[in-house]
C-alpha cells in the first residue's frame, strides 16, 4: 500500500513542477500526456504486486482505488492532447 502511495505522491510532484516552469504550452501537453502514459505500467506493477500479496479478501476495494488512480492518469492524457491540438497552428 505504501509503494502506491508513494507513486502517487511522486506523480502529482512530477505534475506540479512540470507545470510550473515556463514553457509552450504544446511542450506542456506533450508531458502531461507522457506522465499520465508512464503511470499506467508503474501502477499496474504495483497493483498486480498489491493483489497477490493479499489475496482474495480485499481484491474489490484494490481495484477501485486503482481504478480512480487510473481514471486520473487517462484524464491527464486528454488534457494534454487537448493542450497539442488546441495551441498547434495550421
């Protein structure tokens, strides 16, 4: 549990800088799509190692926390192909 956390803290870390520093804004898509992309295998990784370890008796309540992780990873990806086809010019 605490390995999930740990990637989720240093993902949202990651995010924060990468929005901070000054930049185009295509360049901002681009990394937001590549973060929330990267999450996708570290977190699988570490789902499938959370629900072998526990076995049966919990695997419900791992799979939604996971879900909602990943459900914000594909919504930064759409966030940072909206920022590409919104600031590339024709």
């Amino acid at each position: 549990m605490a390995r999930g956390s740990l990637v989720g803290l240093v993902s949202v870390l990651v995010l924060s800088l990468v929005a901070l520093v000054h930049q185009p804004a295509v360049w901002l898509g681009v990394e937001l799509a590549v973060i929330g992309i990267a999450y996708f295998p570290v977190g699988g990784a570490l789902q499938l190692a959370s629900v072998r370890n526990i076995g049966t008796s919990h695997r419900r309540s791992i799979l939604v926390r996971s879900g909602v992780g990943y459900l914000l990873a594909l919504i930064g990806v759409f966030g940072g192909a909206n920022l590409n086809i919104a600031n590339t010019k024709p």
